[in-house]
C-alpha cells in the first residue's frame, strides 16, 4: 500500500518564502529527501502538491475510496479549512499532520489547526525531518 503524501500551498515555491521559518530549502529538495527515507525505510509513497483547497480534498477521498495512509502537510489550509477537516474524516487508514516549521511558535493565527483533531498525531518543527518521522510513525501504524 503506497502512503500518500499532500502537500498544500505555497509549498512548492518553499526557496522564495521566509528562510527564518523554511531554511534553504527548495521543493525538490525536500521531496527527495522524503523519498530516500521512504526507499531507506522500504515504503512506497506518492507524493502531490497543490494550491487549490478543491484538488487537495479530491485526492483525499481518492485516498478515502483506497484504504490510503495519508501524510499531508495542509500549509495554511490547516487553520481554516473546515472542508480538509471533513475530508481528513473520512479516511479508513491512518493520517498524520506534518509542518516544516512549529506554528506555535509562529503568529497568533497559526495556533489553531482544524485538522489536528483528526488526525493520529501531528509533527511539527523539525523541517524535512517532520515528513521521515512521519514515515517512522506511519509504518508503525499499518504494520
Ligand atoms: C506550514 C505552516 C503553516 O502555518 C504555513 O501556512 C505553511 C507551512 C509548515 O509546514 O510549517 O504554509 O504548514
């Protein structure tokens, strides 16, 4: 079973947006970093991208429709987006939250995830280590 892995908005342009929060680090950097540990760690992933709130919540119940672990790492759809939540919901299979950064340490606005409540667990702050330990966990869940 191939876990899936969501990225949200504005991930994919990571080498333009505030270094103190997202480093040095470009989207292919970071998706190759994933897919190493996942090739280290002997899983199958997929991994997409998208800036629209609708394609993330139709690959999701793709995901619903599979029996697919999900990673999924909302951006900034995790504060707000009721719909991701509802989407989250739905799955048969295990979900984690995952986030470059540590919202809490970041602005008011970012304290608050709706996707949290519905999820397994959730990784933030360690940059490209949020997604490989994700991986660890998520491997430890379906096993
Ligand atoms: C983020 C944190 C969010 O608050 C922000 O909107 C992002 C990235 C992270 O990975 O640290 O786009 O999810």
């Amino acid at each position: 079973m191939k876990i899936l892995i969501l990225n949200g908005p504005n991930l994919a342009r990571l080498d333009l947006r505030e270094k103190s929060y997202y480093g040095n680090l470009d989207y292919k950097q970071l998706t190759d970093a994933i897919t190493a540990k996942a090739g280290e760690l002997g899983i199958s992933i997929e991994i997409k991208q998208s800036d629209s709130e609708s394609e993330l919540i139709s690959w999701i119940h793709d995901a619903a429709d599979k029996k697919q672990p999900l990673i999924i790492n909302p951006a900034a759809f995790t504060h707000y987006s009721y719909a991701i939540r509802d989407a989250i919901s739905m799955l048969k299979a295990p979900a984690i939250e995952v986030h470059l950064s540590n919202p809490l340490s970041r602005e008011e606005f970012r304290h608050t995830s709706v996707v949290s409540g519905v999820v397994q667990g959730t990784i933030a702050g360690f940059g490209v280590e949020s997604y490989t330990l994700a991986l660890i966990a998520m491997q430890n869940l379906v096993q």
